[in-house]
C-alpha cells in the first residue's frame, strides 16, 4: 500500500513539474509601443489616476512609465509610456494598436497622447 502511495505521488508530482515548467512553443502574442501623453493637472485624475485608466483599456496588460521621462510644468506631466497588449486577433495587430490609440485619446485630462511609431512584437518566435 506504502509504494502504492508513493508511486501515486511521484507521477503527480512529475505532472505538476511538466505544469510549472514554461512550454517552448507557446507564444503569448504580446506587442509593445510607445507613446508620448501630456496630462492636464487641472482636469481629470492625477499621473497614477490616468496610467490606471490607461490599464483598464481593453487588450492592454501592461503601462509603465519610461524611466527618467517624466516632466512636469505648473499645468501639465508630461512622460513618455510604453503600453503592452494582446491582440483580439494575431490576424489584425494594426486593428487593435488603432482602437488602443482610440480609446486613450478619450481619457480626460490626457490633453495629447503621441503614437512613436514603434510597434514590436516581444513575445514569440518573430520577437526581436
């Protein structure tokens, strides 16, 4: 009964390794690109406030800040962001990367929000 158990418990642990270990072959479809954004101070959320709105857009998983790019002047923060997403569809990239730059130019506050023109894929055999 003893070996039995352990036997069990072996194969299972073996399965959850397999589980944990990161499969090769899969590809996210995650891209990335850049934006420069003014956001007013007076109008609409603070910087957090509005990378929180820019989080919350569908497709996007992640918004940072580009190190050491953040300004500000009595009225406005400017920064430059760097934006991941996944595609709603690995066959119309362009089509999401245009709706995402869409619905950021809606945000309040964001008084000018600039695409860099600097689309790449970073996940998946094609990334750089």
């Amino acid at each position: 009964m003893r070996t039995r158990v352990l036997n069990e418990a072996k194969k299972h642990m073996v399965s959850f390794r397999n589980f944990l270990e990161e499969d090769e072959d899969y590809d996210e479809n995650q891209y990335e690109f850049s934006m420069n954004v003014v956001i007013n101070k007076e109008v609409g959320g603070n910087r957090e406030q509005t990378f929180a709105e820019l989080r919350a857009i569908d497709d996007i998983t992640i918004v940072k800040q580009e190190p050491h790019s953040g300004t500000e002047d009595d009225g406005n923060y400017y920064s430059k962001v760097i934006i991941r997403f996944i595609p709603e569809s690995v066959h119309d990239v362009s089509g999401t990367l245009r709706g995402i730059i869409d619905r950021v130019s809606n945000i309040t506050g964001l008084v000018r929000a600039t695409y860099n023109d600097d689309l790449q894929k970073i996940s998946g055999p094609e990334a750089e």
